[in-house]
C-alpha cells in the first residue's frame, strides 16, 4: 500500500458519522492483534469530536469488577477528589455525591464481589451533565478484562440503551475467542465459540479491523528520538522499516516503536566520526529484525549466537538462523549487521549496550577498517565472505605466524586456531587440524602469566572474544586445545597467587582494609577479584594479625563483614583456606578475653568469625579439594 494512502481511512470516515449519531443504540469494535495501533488510532480520532461532547477512557486490563470499571469514571470526573492527596476530602464528600453518581469511593468492592457485574452504580444523567453533545465510553483491552465477557458486555449495554451515549470498544477478538476455547470443555469449544459471537452481536452493531498505519506511526516514533543521526537515518530508510515490518507480519507497532528507540540509543554509542549511512542501514535492519522475531516469541536471544558461525554450514541438524532470516526478511540479503552475533545476543537478551565493545566492533568492521588494517583473526573470522585466492594467502601468513609463534594475544590465537581448524575439517584448508591445534599450543606455552590471566581474556571460557564467537568449538581437536589452555591459566592463576596475596598484606599494612575487603569478599554487586581465590592461604597467619591489630574499630568492622560475605554459603572453592582460619583464629586467642577497648572487641568479634567459617568447612570437603586440585595441576 502506498506510503500516503490511510489504510483507517474508511473506519475515520464512519466514526465521524457514529459520533454525530444522538442515540444510536449500538457499540461499535475496533479489533486488531496486540501492537496493531488500536489505542493511538482511537486517540487521534478523539482529539477532532465536537468541544460539547464529553469522553471517559476505560482500561479494562486486569478488571475483575465494576467497581473498577466506576472508579475509573469517578477518576476522569473528579480528578481532584480523585488524587491520592485528598482522599479524606473524598470521603467528607462521599454522600453528598452518592446520590449523583454512586461510585464505591472506598474502593472496598464487598458489594460488587470480584467478578459480579449487573447495573451500573453511576447514574449516566450525571455522566451527561454539562454534555450537551452527548457522551462518548471507550472501552480499552477488552480481552484483558477478567470479567466474563457476557457479564461485561451486559454491563456496558445498559451505556448503550440510554440516549446520546455512544461507545467503542478495543479488542483483539482473535484472542478473546481462543481464551473462551481454552476454558471450555472439549466437546463444546465451538459452541462456546458461537455463545460468545451470540451475545457479541446483540451489543456490537459494528466491527471494524484496524490495520497499522506505519508511515504515521513512525513519523510519531521519530519524536521520541533524541539522537540527530539515528532520527536521520529513520528518516532515510523508512521504505526499508515499512518492507522489514511487512515481512515480519506480526504487525506490531510497539515491537516497531521499541525497536526505533534502541537503535536511538545504540547510535548514541557509536563515535560521530564512524556514523556511515550504510552501516547504520544494516544496525538499523539487524535490529528491526531481532526485535520483531523475538518480541513475537519465534527467537530466542541467545539464538542469535550462531547466526555468524559456521555451524550450520558444517552440520545439518544445526538451526540454520541466519538462512530462515534471510529467507523471511530478503533485504537483509544484501545487509551487514556490523556488530558480531555474540554482541546482538547480549543486547538483545539484557537491553544493555556495551559501549566499548560497540565501538570496537565499528572500527573492526569492512565500513571504517581497509582490509588489509583488519588483523588475521578477524579477516579469518570472515573467511567465508573471502574469494579463494585471498583466504589462501592468508592461511598461509597465518600458519607462518603460529610456527614462529607470532601471535602473543590469546584471544586472538584461540579465534585463529579455530577458524583454521574449523576450515580444515571441512576440507578448505589443506593442513590437518590436529597439526594446527599443536602449533597453536606451541604460541601459548611462549606466553607470559599476565598474558594468560589478562581480564581480556575472561570470555575465552565462555566460548568467545572480542563479542566474537570462537569458529571450530565444536571440533574435537579445538576442545582439545582449549582444554590445554584451560589447565595452563589454572597453573598461571596459582602461581600469582603469591604476588596477590603479598598486595592484599601490603593494602592492610597501610591501613587500607577497603582495598582488602573488596578484593576478597562478595558484595550485593558481585564479587570481588580474588572472592573465589583460595588465596588468603600464601599470607603467613602471624604477619595477617600483626597487620590488624593496630587497625581502628571501624577498620576492624570491615575486615570482620569482609570475612563474613567471602565464607557465607560455605564455598567449597575457598575449603583449602580452613586451615589458614583455624591458624589464625589461633594467633587471634589473646584477644578472647580482652577487654576496655573498642579494637579489642571488634578483634574478638573477628576471631568468632574466623572460627565460623573454619568450621563450615567438613574434612571431608578440604580433602575433596586438595585432591581435585592437584588432579588438575
């Protein structure tokens, strides 16, 4: 349908006319699916009724009684007597206009009970006072309403029988009938079906569908956007967002509406410099797509990982994502989304934006990086986007590299071992993968300790770097290798724990128990660096007491509710630190019977708590451990 052709436009032109009508003794129902701009369509038609007409709008979303129904009457009414901050002048007044309109101010419900529905307490000549134009009910998510439908609409026909009141009614009626399925018996669904139709139709004298008009809705949309470039970038593709939407055929404005507002945000992340038309094309359409797919519940967000990897390439049983995508959203064909698929997963499944990683992903992309800038791991990454005689090149620099042990970041190794494996079991790359997986083991034994703990490297665990899924997990000679890696970071993890717990004595020796409390202990925000280290056990139990014992009370406090948070829920990990607390708790004795100072008493809270936690450790458990431990060593 062309952009400028209303596809309302006829139902605008009939409620022009229902509305004029003095008494027509009918109601009319605009239906449509949830999202399909119902609630806007019906408010921009409300804004051009006569000045002399009066409007009340009823949400019936979780009602269960009339009550609620008339309190919401009594709100748009009485705004003032309404407002939580006059509820006792509310109540002063409650007989006087009981008489008028017979509303429960209380809002007790005892005699409407939850779900009976019957005449109406409002008096409709109070309705119409003032209303020389007649009155206008409008009845919102009716199929969210909790009343049974034929109570419901026996209610509201009571608004209808009376002269000069008119009212519509908002329904995604394909729901109201499916739910009237569910709760009936089996051998009578199509007869409840027909008794819902039956008692429609004495109360509904007009039903019209209202189709989402798009190119208004997204004119709206743009107000909401704050980012001059993303608003301009809307503006430029709004015959990419109408094919997008129609191809979803979910039509579903506000899975439209919040996806306009997070490619806003997510634009607002991207550094001004690299804001290229054609990029923020392809950001706009990946996000489009996922929020329509997920929000309508055929995606999951952490589906999404796979959509660049070679997968489902390799395997047939694998979901093949990014083909169903592709194949259902053919503008995305000649798309890219820019952002890696490990990255779209986590911001589509939290809602967060990670701005530097965004960023990252911006300069590695083909829009701002030359190729020839873009490091090996990640040109491998792509390699199925590559002409033949490249990729060879560049498997060829690449194993040149891993014999000579080049690569000195570990995640950029993990990614180039895995492509190249990957590649390699499927017969692209000549070399075989278990000869690759050596060379690459080879790159890691020539890595320094702090290259192999590095923060950066926290992801490799998980699978991925650098919001990039690793090519090739899946291959036994990978899992292999990253077994290899994984024993050699333990190896490394324990062999700096000495350091560690040298700056953790040093933080106390300066009298900075924050620095030590926040490194060992768990928090309501998370844990600190070392909460899950079995770490405490290199400092020497003398040297840890003459540390604290010239600290404040205060001080003492912190070290105290540090020791409480690491210990609590008896953490297996720390069990070999139970002998460590039983030695401490023993240099802490003399304190046990201290008294006269405020140190002294935080010194022996200290000690209760030291002992606790050796406590909550069995022997059985420490065992366990140091056995599990030199398993892995």
């Amino acid at each position: 349908m062309p952009a400028n052709i209303d596809p309302n436009a006829q139902i605008t032109g009939f409620l022009n006319y229902y509305f004029k009508i003095k008494a027509p003794k009918y109601a009319v129902m605009l239906k449509g699916p949830w999202g399909s701009g119902k609630t806007w369509f019906i408010e921009e038609q409300l804004k051009h009724l006569p000045t002399d007409q009066r409007t009340l709008y009823v949400s019936l979303y979780g009602v269960s009684s009339k009550s609620e129904i008339e309190d919401q009457f009594f709100e748009q009414l009485h705004p003032i007597l309404a407002h939580k901050g006059t509820k006792v002048a509310g109540k002063i007044l409650k007989g006087a206009l009981k008489a008028t309109l017979k509303i429960d101010l209380d809002n007790d419900g005892k005699s409407d009970g939850s779900v009976s529905v019957g005449v109406p307490d409002v008096n409709v000549a109070d309705l119409l006072k003032n209303s020389k134009g007649g009155l206008n009910l409008i009845f919102d998510d009716v199929e969210r309403c909790e009343i049974p439908h034929s109570q419901l609409f026996g209610y509201i026909n009571y608004f209808v029988e009376h002269d000069q009141t008119r009212v519509v009614l908002l329904a995604n009626e394909d729901e109201i009938i499916a739910k009237e399925r569910r709760s009936a018996p089996a051998e009578s669904q199509t007869k409840d079906e027909i008794q819902y139709l039956r008692v429609r139709e004495k109360l509904i004298g007009k039903t019209f569908e209202v189709h989402p008009d798009l190119p208004r809705a997204l004119s709206k949309f743009l107000e909401e956007v704050s980012d001059g470039d993303a608003k301009k970038a809307l503006e430029r593709e709004r015959s990419l967002v109408a094919d997008l939407h129609a191809c979803s055929g979910y039509r579903n404005l506000r899975h439209l509406r919040q996806a306009v507002l997070d490619f806003d945000r997510l634009v607002g992340e991207i550094d001004a410099t690299t804001r290229i038309e054609e990029m923020l094309r392809g950001i706009l359409a990946t996000f489009l797509v996922y929020t329509f797919e997920i929000r309508s519940g055929s995606l999951r967000a952490d589906e999404i990982r796979t959509v660049d990897s070679w997968l489902a390439l390799m395997k047939e049983d694998s979901r093949d994502v990014a083909r169903e995508l592709s194949q259902k959203y053919p503008p995305l064909k000649a798309l890219d989304s820019v952002l890696p698929s490990e990255l779209w997963a986590r911001i589509m499944d939290t809602g967060l934006l990670d701005g530097e990683a965004i960023r990252a992903a911006v300069r590695q992309s083909k829009f701002v990086a030359k190729q020839d800038e873009r490091p090996d791991w990640l040109q491998l990454w792509d390699a199925f986007s590559m002409e033949d005689v490249a990729l060879s090149k560049l498997l060829a620099k690449a194993e040149n590299r891993l014999r000579s042990c080049e690569y000195t970041v570990l995640g950029e190794l993990m990614h180039i071992a895995g492509a190249m494996i990957g590649l390699s079991s499927i017969g692209v790359y000549a070399t075989p993968a278990r000869h690759i997986a050596k060379l690459a083991l080879a790159n890691v034994d020539q890595l320094p300790s702090e290259q192999l703990l590095s923060d950066e490297d926290d992801g490799l665990r998980r699978g991925s770097w650098a919001g990039r899924i690793f090519h090739g997990a899946d291959r036994p000679e990978f899992k292999q290798f990253q077994a290899a890696v994984d024993k050699k970071q333990a190896r490394a993890k324990v062999e700096s724990y000495a350091d560690k717990a040298d700056q953790l004595l040093q933080a106390l020796m300066r009298k900075d128990p924050s620095a030590f409390a926040g490194s060992i202990a768990w928090s309501n925000s998370g844990g600190g660096p070392l909460a899950s280290e079995p770490i405490l056990v290199k400092i020497e139990p003398k040297s840890f007491v003459q540390a604290i014992e010239v600290l404040s009370g205060s001080e003492l406090a912190q070290i105290g509710l540090a020791f409480k948070r690491r210990y609590e829920g008896n953490r297996s990990e720390l069990a070999s630190e139970r002998r460590w607390l039983n030695a401490v708790a023993k240099q802490l004795a003399p304190w046990r019977h201290q008294k006269g100072t405020l140190s002294g008493f935080y010194l022996r809270l200290l000690r209760q708590e030291v002992t606790r936690a050796a406590q909550g450790f069995s022997l059985t458990t420490v065992k366990k451990k140091l056995v599990s431990e030199d398993s892995e060593l």
